[in-house]
C-alpha cells in the first residue's frame, strides 16, 4: 500500500491525525501511553515512493508519520525510568511492545515489497550515519532494542524492591546503572503494594539527570525555580533523547522475511552450545548483526563465568579485534603488557647454571599493539557478556547442558538440527536452522555428529600454576623461555590482582618419574593402553612435584609462593596437537546446518599463546557469514533451500589456519621442551640460534597478524593468475596490501577536522564492506581517473547492494597544493565526508600499502577487516564482480 505524501488531510493542508499524535507528547506520561493504547491497534501502515512511513486511522483525516509514533512510544519508555513511573504505568507501556513491533513489522514489509517491485526509491542518506546509532525509530524497533525497557530501573530503586534478585540484565552510562526487571517482577511488586498497609514509595532522585522533564510532578514537589525558568523557542529532533543513552552497534538490513518463532516446538535460527570465549564472541556478534532472543539462543553448563585458571593470553590481532567492538580499553588497562622476552639457557660457567643469553621483542611484526596482554580469561568473558546483555535480553542461558543433537530434514527441512537440552533436570527438545558447537576439547556437538580430532600427543608431561611468586630471579616480569639442565620452564607475568599483588604463570617441564613400558608406547598415533598411561603419570604431578621441579629449573635462583594461599590454581597436562577433518556437517542439500568452533575442532599446546585466541577468531570469521545468510544479504540466500557459497569459506578458512597452527606448536613444543646445547653424554642438542629463528619467524603467526586465507569466493587472489597488479612489494607482514591478509592499521589525519586517527577505527566490526580508495595524484582533475572513479561508486556502483552494507574509505596522497570540497567530486564528500584522509601527513600510507601514487588502487575489505580483493584504480569491473560474488544485488 502507497502513499503519494505525508501531507495528506484536510483542505486546509492540516492531517488531523498528525495534529493528534503531536498533541499527545504534551500529555502527562501516563495519559500519553493510554492515549497510545487505544489508538494504536486501529491503525493501517503505508509507504509513500520515497520509503516514509506513515499511518492512517478510521477516526482521524489524513496521515500521520509512524517515526513520530515510534519517537513518542521510546520517549515515553525513557520517561518511565526516568521520572520513576509506577509500576502500572510501566506494565501498561510494555503492553504497547508488540504493537508497536507489528505496526513496524507491516511497514517493513511493505517497504520491501516497494524496492523489490520499483515503485519505492530510497533517497540517499545525507549525513552518513547510521539509523541505529542516530536513535531513528525504525532502526531501534525492528531491531528489538525497544523491547521491556520501560521496565528499566535506576540501580537504587531494583534493589529497594527486589534486593539481590537476578535481574534481566543493565544498562551503563553517564556514571549511572540501570537494571531491566521482569515484569514478573514488577507484577509482583504491583501486587505487594496494593495490598500493603505501608506501600512502597517511589522517592525521586537527587540527579538532574531524572529531573529532564518540565511538565514532571517533581517540580512542584521541588518548588525551585530552576525548573520555571523561560526559555527561548527552540526545535529538538524527536529522536533526540535517544541519543544521550549508550550507543549501540548498528545492526545488519535485513532482506529475508523477519524470523517469528512459530507455535508449538521451540525454533530458533541459531543455537550456540557453549559460552567460553569462542562461544561468547558468536553470541555476541549476531546479536550485534540484528538476531535477536527470539532467533538466536546460547547455551552453557556451568553456572557462570571461568574463575580461575584456562587460558590468558591476548595476541595483537585480538586486540585490535577487540578494539574495533569498543571492548578494548578495560583489558589494555588492567591487563599485563609483554612486550619483551627473555631467553635463559645453560651457562658455561656451571656455578652460574644458566644465563640471560638475548632479550627480543614480545611482538616483532607491525600491529596497533606492539604487545600481547595477559589477563584472566573469565574477565575477558565477563567483558563480552556484559556487552551481550546490551542486546539480549536474555543473555546466556546456563546451567544447561546439551545431551544429544541430530539432523532431522525430514521432520521440519527448514529447521532440520534437533537439539536435546536439559536445564536444570529438565530435558526439552529444540530445532534450528544452523547449531555452533563452541563446546570445547571434549566437545558433545563434536562427538554426536561424529566428528574426531585427528593428530597425536607427545610424550611431555607439563605442570601449569598461577601464583604470588618470592623470587630473586630478575626477569620475573617478562615473558621469559628457560632452558635450563634441569628441565624448561615459561615464565608469563601476569596482571595485577585486588591484593595488590601481581600473578604470574609457570609452566614447568615435569620430567617422567615412571616411564611408560615400550610396549605401552603408541607407534602411531596414540592407543587406548597409552591414554591411560598418560592420566596415570598426570595424577602423579602435584603442586609440590612441580614447585620442586621449578626450584630446580631456576637454579641459582630462589622461587616459591609468596605465601600461604599465593597459589591461584594448578594443573597438569600433556602437549598435544589434534584437529577436525571438518568444520562443518551438511545436511542432504549441502547446506552447511552444524558448525564447530575453538576447541572444539582443534587442540595444541598452550604455550604459544594461540587458544582462546584462534578459538575466538573463529567465531569472528563465523558470525558475519552466517548472519549475512540468515538476514538475506548473500547472493546464495536469495533463494532459500541451496547451499550458501559464503558460508561454506568458514571451513576452508579456519581448516587452513587450524592446520597451521598444529604444525606450527608442533614444532616450538618440541624445540622447547628439548635441551638447549650437549647432553651429559655428549650428544648435541638444539642451539639457542635454532630456538629463536623459530620463536621470531612464528610471530607473524602467533601475534595473528601474519595469517593469510587461501584463494576463494571471498578471497580474489586474480593477480597470482597474471591478472595486472597494482600492488609493488611483497612485504605483507609489514602491510602491502595482499587479498587474504588483514588490513593494516595506520595513522591517517582526516580532511574534514583536521583529526589524527587511526585508520582501523573506520573498519569497526559492524558487518560492513568497506571499498577502501586510493586515489591517485589526478584527484583534483575533473576528467581524471581518480573523479571519474568516485563519481561511479557513489552513483553506479554502492546503489547496486542494500543500504548501509558498503562503505566507503579513501585516501589521498600529496597533491601539491590545499584543496577544498569544491575541488573534488560530490560523490565524495556524500560518501566519505568523515572517511576522507591524506595519505601523507602522519605516516606515508601509499609506501606502507604499497601503491603507485601516480597510478592508486582499490581494495575491497571484508566485515573481518581481511582484504577481500585489490584492483587497479579503474578497474571498477572487478570491483563490483567480486562484491557481486559476496553480496545480494537490490
């Protein structure tokens, strides 16, 4: 259904329903939502050819605007907190949810039907932001942002009624809490204070935050006159007060039909088994791409978070993946920085024992962050669920376990993953389009589709302990690698605790006290008789065992708890390198529907570092795909029913990177627990210089910076094939751009305000394409190459894809003289206006990058911040044929 205008009404030019719904912003907060609750039920949507929403009545003339209605239903919800609203008002807005949803959900679909049909044409967005984050009513509602939150509760008035109750999670900002109650709950207190003698009084805050409003009773019950002060007339955006709340990250368009869960059986589009950090990451960026609870669940055994021990480590490519979810700045705070190691080998003088033999950096590849970061792992998960609760209501559901799951096309073909679960003793059965198993070593989703680790174990045993340590050994705080004639020893400083004091992490070569018997070793591969006595000789090493071995290891040095209690956990493990032959499991149609991630599909040792961060990288590389699939945006899901050739990159991808990451702990775990120079015996051993040559040619793949992804749909490697390269070098470590490889940070100062930036900062992890362009020294010339390029990507070639999917990032390099807006094309400044940078200013861009200036380049960078594709500045053909391989056309 069309609407040619929003003007529509009466003769005078007046809507009469438009006059109404302005008038009910000026009612009291209670009177505007029962206003809202009798007149939203009997209105019709309809979309005039420009894509404006509108609404019609059968009581009132003309149209009104469905984003004033949406602006005022926010609003209103924003009041309720903030003016403390009683808990019936609260209940009465919360009825409006799913009114407002369908009235949303109607207009979104009509919108559809118009771009699909041609008879909408969506202008251009003009100040290149996003819906979302900009408060638009639309953006925030069809995203489900705006669900319960007229149940939201300054952090004072939750406890007053509920104490310590688990609540449906907060929200932060302005140095003030908010907690989102159930409306049980509020239910409950409802029905407590109608009967109570002494009913629970809604005191008002001291805060000017909760006083905004000037038709609020407090400013009678105040009587001040800060609150009666005139005004000069002045206008606010409705979508104003939004935007003093915390942003959220913009959710993907959505082009598939919106996911309502049906009756009956309980559906979802995915099931997360598992909410370490790999699961917790997969969790947290589809919420983030627009799933919300009703499609998307998350499932875990344990009650909570890790306490102590796993993994601790973060590798530069993490964090600057972190970084680029905001998530970065409390572990770059109180995390440990390594930036140097120090190497300990055997000393010719035997007094000594061992010796300081070189001290290298920590990170010897070019990254944002010269460093890693150590930092306890259930702090990191706390930091992404925390984030999680932004978007999902529900969050994590624990204490549940997965006991069996299956492929089933024959019962519902479009939700064919059946799914047992118990919750607390209580089994219920489940489907889904797609499950995740970030279950972990021992993983069940792993084990019921009949997936196994493949690979072996060496016959090193290791103890690990987190502690307080004394010590007089002068490189405790650095990440250090000791060999020494007694055993290996790595040293991993660790952050500093609520004591005071600052942990740190041993890991000790525990020498075999009880040998196995030849016959029990394994020749190939590792046997059932040698697995058991592997957990033999593990349940012999105690935390004496491996103090005494590290007492001995760090001769002549002294090192031992600081005290009593200083031992924060211990444990013991064998090295061991395996991993899935698959990644996913298909069902009849080859659709990939059961994917496994981080330890699910791969093991190694932990000394290199890798664990929780290739566990999460997984589910970076996941959850774009899968959540382009699901929202319709690849080309494949335009047809549902069929494989999605970009989903299927998941597997050859992370198999890629799995593989090397065995072979690569393989050989540092062997190298490190050897002997540094000749046995007693006389036979030689491995050399410092050999150790270290593998130590620094690894750290491009340790730090995650060196990983390059195969050739494939999403990775054009065209030029490797004779196709004309624009790129000269094959630096990539160092930056050269290289399809496969991710994008390199650098330091870029902006056009439009003078601001020094990081170039990464404009490739958030939001799902978003990025074309990044590089001009040529022609820009200023009209007829140039570099005009006529950017004229045809704002005009021929963005249109093409849904809105909001490509952005667009460009930089210039010297040009000679100062220019100004005029001087370069419209499409521009429309398109680039805040991700327009000089290539010179701070750091020599083209150089890094390794582009002509004279001739420029074009990049495609994926949502993961890995170069999709590299051409020619003219070569605008390629371009859209590769993001026509990625992306569905509109």
């Amino acid at each position: 259904m069309h609407s040619t205008s929003s003007s529509e009404g009466t003769s005078s030019g007046q809507s009469t329903l438009q006059i109404h719904i302005d008038e009910l912003s000026s009612l009291p907060l209670h009177d505007t939502i029962q206003s809202l609750v009798h007149l939203l039920p009997e209105l019709t949507t309809s979309i005039t050819p420009t894509g404006e929403r509108l609404v019609t009545h059968p009581t009132y003339e003309g149209t009104g605007k469905l984003d004033d209605l949406g602006a005022l239903y926010l609003r209103a919800a924003d009041r309720c907190t903030r003016e403390r609203a009683s808990f019936k008002t609260r209940l009465l807005h919360i009825s409006l949810d799913s009114m407002i949803e369908a009235l949303y959900a109607s207009s979104q679909e009509q919108l559809d039907k118009g771009l699909e049909d041609g008879t909408v044409h969506l202008p251009p967005r003009l100040d290149g932001g996003c819906a979302c984050c900009n408060g638009e009513p639309f953006a925030v509602i069809l995203s489900g942002f705006h669900e319960g939150n007229a149940l939201l509760f300054w952090e004072d008035e939750y406890k007053a009624f509920w104490g310590e109750e688990e609540s449906l999670g907060g929200r932060y900002g302005l140095g003030e809490t908010w907690i989102r109650a159930s409306k049980e709950q509020v239910e409950r207190a409802m029905a407590r204070e109608e009967v109570n003698v002494n009913p629970i009084v809604h005191f008002p805050s001291t805060s000017i935050r909760s006083l905004w409003y000037h038709d609020s009773p407090l400013n009678a019950l105040f009587n001040c006159n800060i609150f009666s002060m005139p005004v000069f007339t002045e206008y606010a955006a409705s979508s104003r007060e939004l935007r003093v709340l915390p942003s959220f990250a913009p959710p993907l368009p959505r082009l598939s039909p919106r996911f309502t869960r049906p009756e009956g059986i309980e559906k979802y589009e995915v099931v997360i088994v598992g909410a370490g950090p790999a699961g917790l990451m997969l969790h947290l960026l589809l919420a983030r791409y627009g799933l919300n609870d009703d499609s998307l669940l998350c499932i875990d055994a344990k009650p909570g978070t890790l306490k102590s021990g796993q993994a601790d480590g973060l590798q530069p490519r993490t964090l600057e993946v972190l970084k680029s979810l905001g998530l970065a700045d409390e572990i770059l705070t109180d995390g440990c920085h390594m930036e140097e190691v120090a190497f300990w080998n055997p000393s010719p003088d035997k007094e000594k024992v061992i010796e300081r033999t070189s001290i290298v950096p920590d990170v010897a590849v070019p990254a944002r962050f010269q460093h890693e970061v150590t930092i306890h792992q259930g702090r990191i998960e706390r930091i992404l669920e925390t984030d999680l609760l932004r978007y999902s209501k529900r969050g994590v559901q624990r204490n549940t376990k997965l006991v069996d799951v299956k492929i089933d096309e024959a019962g519902d073909a479009e939700f064919p993953v059946v799914a047992e679960i118990e919750t607390d003793g209580t089994r219920r059965t489940i489907r889904s389009k797609h499950l995740v198993g970030a279950d972990g070593a021992h993983s069940v989703v792993r084990r019921c589709m009949g997936l196994k680790l493949v690979g072996e174990s060496m016959d090193h045993i290791w103890g690990v302990v987190d502690l307080v340590v004394d010590t007089d050994f002068p490189d405790i705080r650095r990440r250090c690698a000791i060999h020494s004639p007694a055993g290996s020893v790595m040293v991993i400083p660790r952050e500093r605790i609520a004591t005071g004091d600052y942990l740190t992490r041993l890991y000790v070569q525990v020498p075999q006290e009880t040998p196995p018997e030849e016959s029990q070793k394994p020749v190939n591969g590792t046997t059932a008789q040698s697995k058991g006595d592997t957990r033999a000789r593990r349940s012999q090493v105690t935390q004496e065992s491996i103090f005494r071995h590290a007492a001995q290891a760090f001769k002549p040095y002294y090192i031992r708890p600081k005290e009593e209690g200083a031992v924060d956990w211990w444990a013991a493990y064998q090295i061991g390198q395996r991993v899935t032959d698959n990644f996913t499991v298909k069902d009849s149609k080859g659709i990939n529907r059961v994917f496994i991630v981080g330890d699910a599909c791969h093991t190694h040792s932990p000394k290199a570092g890798q664990g929780m961060n290739v566990s999460m990288m997984d589910s970076y590389n996941l959850a774009w795909k899968l959540a382009y699939s699901l929202h319709g945006l690849t080309p494949s899901s335009a047809v549902p029913g069929q494989s999605d050739a970009v989903v299927d990159t998941y597997h050859s991808e992370r198999h890629t990177i799995a593989q090397e990451l065995i072979a690569f702990d393989r050989a540092f775990s062997s190298m490190f627990s050897g002997k540094i120079g000749p046995s007693e015996d006389g036979v030689e051993g491995l050399t410092h210089e050999q150790f270290l040559e593998v130590f620094s040619t690894g750290n491009g793949f340790t730090s995650g910076c060196g990983i390059e992804y195969p050739s494939s749909l999403m990775v054009d490697k065209a030029s490797d094939d004779g196709v004309e390269n624009p790129i000269k070098g094959t630096d990539y470590l160092s930056g050269v751009l290289r399809p496969g490889r991710r994008l390199l940070d650098v330091r870029c100062k902006r056009h439009a305000d003078g601001n020094r930036r990081h170039l990464h900062d404009d490739f958030l992890s939001t799902g978003r394409f990025r074309i990044l362009c590089l001009t040529s020294s022609d820009l200023l010339d009209p007829k140039g190459v570099s005009a006529q390029v950017l004229t045809s990507l704002g005009s021929s070639v963005l249109p093409r894809f849904p809105p909001n999917v490509i952005e667009q990032v460009v930089i210039h390099p010297r040009l000679g003289k100062t220019f100004m807006w005029q001087d370069v094309p419209n499409e521009l400044k429309k398109h680039s206006e805040m991700r327009f940078y000089s290539g010179y200013a701070l750091e020599d861009v083209y150089k890094i990058y390794g582009v002509d200036e004279t001739r420029g380049a074009l990049a495609v960078v994926r949502p993961d911040g890995y170069v999709g594709m590299v051409a020619g500045l003219a070569d605008l053909e390629r371009v859209q044929e590769y993001l026509e391989r990625c992306i569905r056309t509109i």
